[in-house]
C-alpha cells in the first residue's frame, strides 16, 4: 500500500476518505464500515498519487519555459505572451517561448469542451476529483476519464510537434 509522506496531504487524504465513506456508505451495518473505509482510502491515495504524477508532468513542461533566475515566475501567467510580462533574455528564446505556448494552448483549446474543462479544473485550478464532478454535474468515474483521455490527447499532439518532456 502506498503511504502520503506530506501530512497535509494525508490529512486531507483521509478527510476526503471519511467524506466518501459517510456520504455513500453512512446507511450500512457499523461492521461493514472498518473493510469500506480502507478500500476507500487505498483508493483516494491511488487518486491523490495519479494526480500528482500528471500535475508535475505538466508542471514540468511548462516550468521548462521558465527564465532561469526567476523563481517567482508562473508559466501559467505567460499564456498571455501579448502582455509582455515575462520574456527570455535571448531574441530566440522569446521566439521559442512563444512558438511552444502557442502551440500548448492551441492545442488546449482544441480538446473536446468536457475534456478541456476537467483538465483544466483538475490541473490548473488544483480541484480534486469530487469538485471538479460537482462542479461539471458528472460522476467521477467520468471526471477522470476526460482527465486521461485530455492527457493523452495533449502529450501525443505535444510529441507529434517535436516537443519533448
């Protein structure tokens, strides 16, 4: 079994798996609840892992587009190259930013509308699975499989372009 070595994250890891177990579970016999409980919680640790693996793939494309001295610097934030903000040192490395921004965000906006959404919720706006269902009115095995199927979608049209991890 896998164990979360940040404690915040456990902490919220097992809250997410005792919300779990009272809202679809609450009306079972109290001895059923110990054998439901841990096969939630292996679940959402299975969860917060796979969500962690994408979010710092994505991270780490997109850090990779980064000036190197600026620690504050947030690749999100440069989608908007026309703003100027944050721009490499080097004529070249300005061109090169932008061609790859471009090509990630046109590649973002031509994912089906329903995978665009939840990748964006799950990935960017940091939601977890349930408020990312909630909020796309959809169950969560859904949620998940327009995660996968954007991620997939995203690294093979990222690959075809010649743009590496």
């Amino acid at each position: 079994m896998f164990a979360v070595r940040n404690e915040e994250s456990a902490l919220d890891v097992v809250q997410d798996s005792m919300m779990k177990l009272a809202e679809k579970y609450g009306d079972r016999p109290s001895e059923e609840l110990p054998m439901l409980f841990q096969r939630i919680l292996q679940n959402t640790i299975r969860d917060y892992y796979r969500r962690s693996k994408v979010r710092s793939l994505w991270t780490t494309l997109l850090s990779a587009l980064s000036p190197n001295d600026d620690e504050d610097y947030d690749p999100l934030e440069t989608i908007a190259i026309e703003s100027g903000s944050h721009t490499p040192n080097t004529p070249d490395g300005q061109l090169q930013q932008s061609q790859v921004l471009g090509i990630i965000e046109k590649e973002i906006k031509s994912l089906p509308a329903r995978q665009r959404e939840a990748f964006i919720m799950r990935y960017w706006e940091d939601m977890d699975v349930a408020e990312t269902a909630s909020a796309m009115g959809c169950s969560e095995g859904s949620v998940k499989t327009h995660c996968s199927r954007a991620n997939h979608t995203l690294a093979a049209a990222l690959k075809a372009k010649g743009i590496t991890l």
